[in-house]
C-alpha cells in the first residue's frame, strides 16, 4: 500500500530493479545514444562532402593528358592503357618569337632569325657527319642502307641513305621543363573505338587531308584531323589500300609512309 499527498491511497506496487538491469539498462541507453551520434556524424560529413564537390573548382593548372588503349594485352585480357599530352596543342613559332620578345628583353623577329641561322649552321656540319652539342641536347645524323645486306664487300656508296637527324636532350633542358611543371591533369579525349567506327567521320577526315595536302595523307596528319590515335590511324590508312580497289596507295617517304589517293 502507498500512500500519496492528498490522502487517496491505491494498490499499486513499486517494484525496484536489481544493480544489475540498472547497468544493462544504462548500457542500452549509452549504445542508442552512440548510434543516434554516429547518425548525424554521417550526415554532417555527407553534406560536407556534397558542398565540397560541388563548390571545390576544378583544376586548372599543369599539363593537360589524354588517356588511350594501345595494341598490346594485358593478363586481363583488356587492352593496356598509355598518356600523352592532349593532342590539340600546337603553337607556332611566331608566338613563341612574340613571347620571347615580351618576356625574355629579345626584339621581335630575332628568335626566328636565330633559328634560321641555327637550322643552316647545323645543316652544313651533320652533313659532314658531326654531332653537335648545344644548349638544348646534341644532334647527329641517322643513316642506314636502302636495301638488305649482310656483305660489308658489297656495300656501295650508293647504297647509303639520309634517314634523318637524332636528337637527345640534356638534363638542364629537362630541368627547365620541370621546374614550370605542376602536375598533370586528365582531360576528356574522345572515344577512340566510336571514332573508328564512325566511317563518315572518318571520310571527311581524310578528305579534308587530301585537299590540304594536295593528293596525299600521312598517318600522323590523319590522325590529328580524325582525333585518334596515331596506330588507329595507321591501321585505318592501310585498310584503304587492301582489297581489289584500294583507295589510297602506301609508299615510303624518308622515314614515315605516305598515303596517294588512287
């Protein structure tokens, strides 16, 4: 019996918990509490999360790459991916002229002069067979045999050809490039595949080499007008010169191929 304030008096009995529910009971109580924190620690880092992703700008800086599949497997068997830098960037030598001249205290005209003077200079001692050092790596002459021999007796002078220049940088010319590089960044290049499977695309992109390069391609300018990759584009040009009636006609040029239109 339990007596309250105000006389009334009722049958209801209190019954008091042992030591150990009260402890079961705060553990209960301190575990629904930790949840409940761990839920709204959650959602306070999502939104987090979303402002940032949202309001965080891209970047900006460093070299732009493009990422593409090459030829070779991997032991998955997809193709194995390679970068480059993005294949759109070209300036001239005009601009760089006029950025020396604004930059570097030179007059305008005068980088392009001394480029001239370099290429007439250098022409006349490779063709001598020197290698020249420079400030931005040597250079030497690459020759080779216009056709298959294995007797040096019957290796003619005539036999010989210029093949082109080799070129390797030195280490402060790297340097240089270094130390204005910040980082790199992925840029979005199209799809390759879609590209080779788009033959409209690619029929205009040959036409348009042919008409700018009078009568005849190379892969390298196929590939820049087409957007793909310089294998992909190789690998276009000679299946138009299979078949019964080819297309284009493939024949060597120094040390690339070009591609005739039939």
């Amino acid at each position: 019996m339990v007596r309250f304030r105000g006389g009334s008096v009722t049958n209801k009995t209190i019954h008091h918990s042992s030591p150990t529910q009260q402890w079961k009971s705060r553990k209960e109580n301190r575990e629904e509490i930790d949840k409940k924190f761990c839920c709204l620690a959650n959602s306070v880092y999502l939104c987090h999360e979303q402002r940032n992703k949202k309001t965080m700008p891209r970047k900006t800086d460093g070299m732009p790459f493009e990422i593409h599949p090459s030829p070779k497997k991997a032991r998955n068997g997809r193709n194995i991916l390679y970068v480059r830098p993005r294949s759109s960037q070209k300036i001239s030598m005009d601009y760089l002229d006029d950025h020396c001249a604004k930059h570097y205290a030179l007059r305008p005209g005068e980088l392009t002069r001394a480029f001239r003077a370099f290429i007439q200079a250098t022409g006349y001692y490779l063709s001598k067979g020197y290698r020249i050092e420079t400030l931005i790596g040597s250079f030497a002459p690459k020759i080779g045999l216009k056709r298959e021999l294995t007797d040096p007796d019957e290796v003619k002078n005539y036999d010989v050809q210029f093949e082109g220049i080799e070129y390797k940088s030195v280490k402060e010319f790297e340097k240089s490039v270094l130390s204005w590089l910040h980082g790199f960044r992925r840029v979005n290049n199209p799809n390759v595949q879609q590209l080779m499977a788009d033959k409209d695309h690619l029929n205009k992109a040959l036409k348009k080499n042919l008409e700018l390069y009078h009568g005849f391609v190379t892969a390298r300018s196929f590939s820049y007008y087409a957007n793909i990759t310089y294998y992909s584009a190789r690998k276009q040009l000679d299946e138009w010169c299979k078949g019964e009636n080819p297309r284009l006609l493939k024949s060597k040029r120094g040390q690339e191929y070009i591609y005739t239109e039939i």
